[in-house]
C-alpha cells in the first residue's frame, strides 16, 4: 500500500500540495475537520481538483475530531452531518471511488463509504429487495451527478478566473 499523506485545510494552499500532486508513491489522504463549513469545504475541493487531475487518482477522506470518542464513526451522528455536507458541496468529485472489503487497505473513505456515512448506512447491515436496491443505487448516482455538476462548475469558474 502506497504511504498516505494527510492533507488538512491548513496545508491544503501551500506548496507542500503540489510536491503531494507530483508523487506517485504518495497517496493524499484529505482530512476534513468537523467544524468546517461548506464554504471551507467548496475551497478545499477546489484546491485539491488539480491534484487529483494530476494523479488521475482520487482522494480518500477522513474526519478529525472524533479520536476521544470511542464509537465507531458511522454512529456519531454530528459524523453523519460533516459527510452529509461533504456530499451535498460535490466532495465525492475529487475522492477515489475504490471500495475495499478490507478497510485496512485503504487510508480512509472512497465516495461509496462517505455516502454511506451520509446517508446513516454505513456500518449496516441491511437487506433489500431489488426495488429498494435500485433506489439506493439511484439515489447513490444522484450524489455522484451532483459532484459532477459541481465539479463542471468549478472548473469552469477556473477557467475564467485564470483568463482574468
């Protein structure tokens, strides 16, 4: 498994983000506080876009401000919060989309963990019938389009801040 490096908002506008971009050993781990706002948030998707355009690799994601608690994250419910407005500002547009069945095999949370997380599923177990499974995995891509809308929207006011 490649080293992770943590990323949190305070690095996120330096240069220690693009030596991150340009190593491939190295695999950003971004870690977002639970006091963040949205606003914070959007910034920090948007500085952290031109490394994952660069890796052609997503990010995976983690919370800090949970370690004194000893639950796991999927039952705290101000977690539930912090990825429900992680999602609804298009975070999972710059997060890896892998899925382990191993967790340990990955340093934190692929856009599937984190929209389980938002949706109070992760840590579930949960049967469903086929038209409840179609629903979830509509509402799922529903989440991904609205990070893929806002993602084109970020570029986009890129471009035209980059023009100016």
């Amino acid at each position: 498994m490649k080293e992770t490096f943590a990323l949190t908002s305070d690095l996120i506008h330096n240069s220690t983000l693009k030596a991150v971009a340009g190593s491939p050993e190295t695999l950003p781990l971004l870690v977002i506080s639970i006091d963040l706002s949205e606003k914070d948030m959007r910034e920090m998707i948007a500085a952290i876009m031109p490394v994952t355009d660069a890796r052609n690799e997503g990010i995976y994601v983690t919370m800090f401000g949970y370690d004194d608690d000893p639950r796991e994250l999927w039952q705290i419910p101000e977690a539930r919060i912090v990825a429900q407005r992680w999602v609804n500002v298009g975070g999972l547009g710059v997060m890896n989309s892998d899925a382990h069945a191993d967790p340990s095999k990955q340093p934190g949370f692929g856009t599937l963990q984190m929209w389980l997380l938002a949706q109070g599923l992760l840590g579930q177990s949960v049967s469903m019938s086929p038209e409840t499974l179609e629903c979830f995995c509509t509402d799922y891509l529903k989440g991904c389009a609205i990070a893929n809308d806002i993602e084109a929207e970020f570029r986009e006011n890129l471009g035209r801040h980059r023009a100016n």
